[in-house]
C-alpha cells in the first residue's frame, strides 16, 4: 500500500497508514451523519458511540480489570507531572525513581506540590530504592523517550505505596501488569494518536483524594463520575484513538493478534536494530542490554562530523526524523507499533551502506 517514507519521529509519532486513510475517507461525513467527527456534539449520539467503542477497545486490548477507570484527558505526559500530585499527594510526600530525562521533569514538577524524595538515580533495581513506606505514591516513567530507557518489568512493591507510571512512549506496545500500578497515564501522541488526548487509567480506590487546589477538570474523581465529559474532551483526538485501537485489534503476526502481536513484532523490530548497531564499530548504542527501550533507540556515529551527511542521506532514502533528542544529540529511531518492520530493514541497510561509503 506504501509509498510514503518511514518516519522515526520520537513524537508526534507516525500513525498506521491504514487509520491515515479512513480518517481521510470520513473526513467530511461519518457513516452518514452529514458531519465531520470534529463538527458533532460531544454529547450526542454519534460521538457517544465513538467514545464508548474507544474506551471498551481499549480495555480489552490492554486487559484492563474492571476496578481500573480509563479517562481520556488533556495536557499530555507533562500535564500530568502536575496533575498526578494535585491528585494523589494527600499527605505531600511523592517518592521518584529519576532514571530518565522524563521522570526528571516529573520529580521537579511534584516538588511544587509535595515534598519529594528521588529513591533512586539509574536504572536501578527495586530492591535499591531508598523509598518511604508513607509515601502517598511512588512515580517511574517506565519508558524514557529520550534515553532510551525501557522497564521490561513493572517493580513489584511491597506495602501499599501505588505504583505511578508514566507509559507516554510505550503504552499498547506490550501489556502490562496491572497487579503492579495504581496509575498509569499517556500521553497519546507516541502509540496511540494525535497530540491532545492523554490516557490516564487510575484505580478506583485511589478516586477523590485531590488536593482543594486541583482544578475540576484535571480532577480525576470529577472526570471519571462524567465518564471523561465533564469538559468537552479532545474529540477528534479520541476518534483517531479508536481507529488506532481498532487497528490493533485486528493486527496479526506470527501467528498471533493484538497486542500479543504487536509486542513480537516490536521485539523483532528492535533486535534487527539494536543487532545491526551492535555488529558495527562505526556506530554506537550505549544503553546497558538489560534496559533497552524497544521503542527509542538512540545511536551515535563515532566520528559525529557526519552526522549532517548521515540525516541528508537517511532523507533521501526516505528515512525521515532520525536526529537525536537535541539534549543527548546523537540519532534516535523511534520505532513505535506504526513503524513496519520494512521500515527498520530499510533503515539498517541505509546503516550498513553508509558504513561502508564512509568506515
Ligand atoms: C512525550 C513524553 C512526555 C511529554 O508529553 P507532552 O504531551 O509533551 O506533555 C512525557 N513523558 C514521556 C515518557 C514522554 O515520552
């Protein structure tokens, strides 16, 4: 179907092809109702059916267990570093793991709203955390976009500490385990659609403890008693979500469908990858093996005076948005669930070429 180029953006990230054109071919009348999803009634029957369809996708994809709330919100990942404590941090202290450029930011921003303790720097095990039994919570962002960071497992806490995470760039790329997390929220334009719309899934027993500070709309208990109306939310956002989902729903390889299908096939993707970066002296990945991010992957040339040459080429060739994070510099494939597995195929050749005009 593609002739268009393989985007590796880090965020707003590309979309599957498939949901690009039928948001095309609905643009200008959904399934009859003489309108565009942008131009209908939050609260009408058209947009109603749109929202329940994305909500019950979504939490069949992900096995969402039914004390678990989803709400489609605003103000992304970054939003959500203010909103998670003007929500949760009912006695002020937040402990943080900073393994990351992104729980960095999460840490300062809770600090304007508890007292905050960093139990951790790296990717470090659980069992080394300095954490506070009393903490009202504690956050990880359990995968760190620019560093390329993954937690391939969500840490086991004892006690009654929630779990906070921070899934903006993983989120429906693999399962997770929702014994573990208290709360979990995302920002949509990584995995899941349009910048706008962030996920936020919150256990139930953790509803209506907000500080008096929070505003009713970033309320998690006055958003959830709406079912995510109690403003107009990111409408269009969320219909582009629900083709997403049900994108997902329909996805298979090797064998399998869903997310278990998408999970393989983001494994395969970024062994082929990181094996290519691996095999060759004239580019590096410096991320420790056991936290690998399957998603974001970033990569240096060692003789970084061609990087110029190196993104002029990749553009050519129709690999687009490969420039690192401009904090770490560097390159950066991302490679979300849109992201065919061509497309990383197409990108090591591109490396090994490269390599050998100029190694
Ligand atoms: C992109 C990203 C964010 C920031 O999201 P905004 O929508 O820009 O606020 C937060 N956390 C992680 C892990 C991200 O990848």
């Amino acid at each position: 179907m593609s002739s268009r180029p393989f985007n590796f953006s880090a965020g707003p990230a590309a979309l599957p092809e498939e949901v690009l054109a039928r948001a095309a071919a609905e643009m200008l009348d959904w399934h009859g109702s003489g309108m565009s999803v942008m131009e209908m009634s939050h609260r009408g029957r058209e947009f109603i059916s749109i929202y329940e369809a994305a909500e019950r996708d979504l939490r069949e994809l992900l096995a969402v267990p039914p004390n678990f709330r989803i709400l489609f919100m605003q103000g992304g990942g970054l939003g959500e570093n203010a909103i998670v404590p003007m929500n949760l941090a009912r006695t002020g202290r937040v402990d943080v793991v900073v393994s990351g450029s992104w729980s960095k930011k999460s840490a300062v921003e809770a600090a304007r709203y508890a007292d905050v303790k960093v139990v951790a720097e790296g990717f470090a095990p659980v069992e080394q955390w300095q954490r506070r039994d009393d903490a009202d919570y504690l956050h990880i962002c359990s995968n760190e976009t620019i560093d390329g960071i993954e937690f391939h497992e969500l840490p086991q806490l004892s006690g009654s500490v929630p779990l906070v995470v921070d899934c903006s760039s993983h989120v429906l790329s693999r399962f997770i385990d929702w014994s573990r997390v208290g709360l979990a929220f995302a920002g949509a334009q990584k995995n899941v659609g349009p910048a706008g719309v962030t996920l936020v899934f919150v256990r139930e027993d953790l509803l209506g403890r907000a500080l008096p500070i929070c505003p009713s709309a970033f309320n998690y208990a006055t958003v959830a008693a709406a079912d995510s109306m109690f403003n107009t939310p990111p409408t269009y956002g969320i219909y582009i979500a629900g083709l997403v989902f049900q994108w997902l729903k329909d996805f298979s390889y090797a064998g399998k469908t869903g997310v278990a299908a998408i999970e393989q096939r983001n494994i395969d993707k970024a062994a082929l990858l990181y094996g290519a970066l691996d095999a060759s002296g004239f580019y590096d990945n410096r991320v420790p093996a056991n936290c690998r991010s399957r998603m974001n992957i970033p990569f240096y040339l060692r003789d970084e005076r061609l990087n110029d040459a190196f993104l002029a080429g990749a553009k050519e060739r129709g690999l687009l948005q490969l420039k690192g994070h401009k904090s770490v510099g560097g390159m950066r494939a991302s490679i979300y669930n849109a992201m065919p597995l061509e497309g990383v195929k197409a990108l090591v050749s591109y490396l090994q070429d490269f390599e050998k005009q100029h190694g």
